[in-house]
C-alpha cells in the first residue's frame, strides 16, 4: 500500500510553543492553516536539521514563511502533490516537518503520514 492523498491528516503547534517537530519521516504538506491569537503573529515551516530540531535554515528548499493579521486566520491549500518534506541532497534537512519561530499562531498542518 502507498500513500494516497486521503492519507491526510491534521498536525498542529499551540500559540504558546515556539517550535516543534511535528512529525518525522518524509511526508507531503498539503496545505495549512494559521490562526492569531489576538495579536498579530508569525511561524515558519520548514524540515528537519535532525529528528529532534527543526531548521531555521532558509536553504532548505521548504521553507515557508507565514504572517498573519492580529485576528485573522491565514490558509494556503496546495496544489498537486504539496511539498515534499524529506531529505535531499545539498539542502541540510533529514525527513519531516516541523514549526520553528512561532509567535501567537496556532498552525495546523495537514500532511501525508
């Protein structure tokens, strides 16, 4: 059996935590949504520098910055295949995903796992 694409399931990071690994292994994003809480906030998706950090490195070819209004909600659904988050040559990054620089957003994930 494969994955396919109703494999989809939501990850998320709370407002108050700053970073975290949400799941490692190489997995799809397919999209994200990303909620203020009050006040204006921002995080940053990315891959993982090793099973347990994620990178703040913006080399990483999966990187992807999020800003979102004070009261606002912010949600990118992605075309295709998503974003493949795994290892790849030259890029510094093993597989997964995670949330670093989190700062009043709760950020749902929805990956392939």
């Amino acid at each position: 059996m494969g994955m396919y694409k109703s494999d989809v399931k939501p990850v998320v990071i709370a407002s108050n935590i700053s970073t975290a690994v949400l799941f490692t292994g190489p997995t799809r994003l397919r999209g994200f949504i990303a909620q203020s809480t009050g006040s204006s906030g921002t995080a940053i998706i990315n891959g993982l520098a090793n099973t347990t950090t994620v990178s703040t490195s913006t080399n990483t070819q999966v990187y992807i910055p999020i800003a979102v209004a004070s009261g606002g909600t912010e949600t990118l659904n992605l075309p295709e295949d998503g974003v493949l988050y795994a290892q790849r040559n030259g890029t510094g990054i093993v597989d997964g995903i995670g949330v670093v620089s989190n700062t009043s957003l709760t950020v749902t994930l929805f990956i392939e796992k």
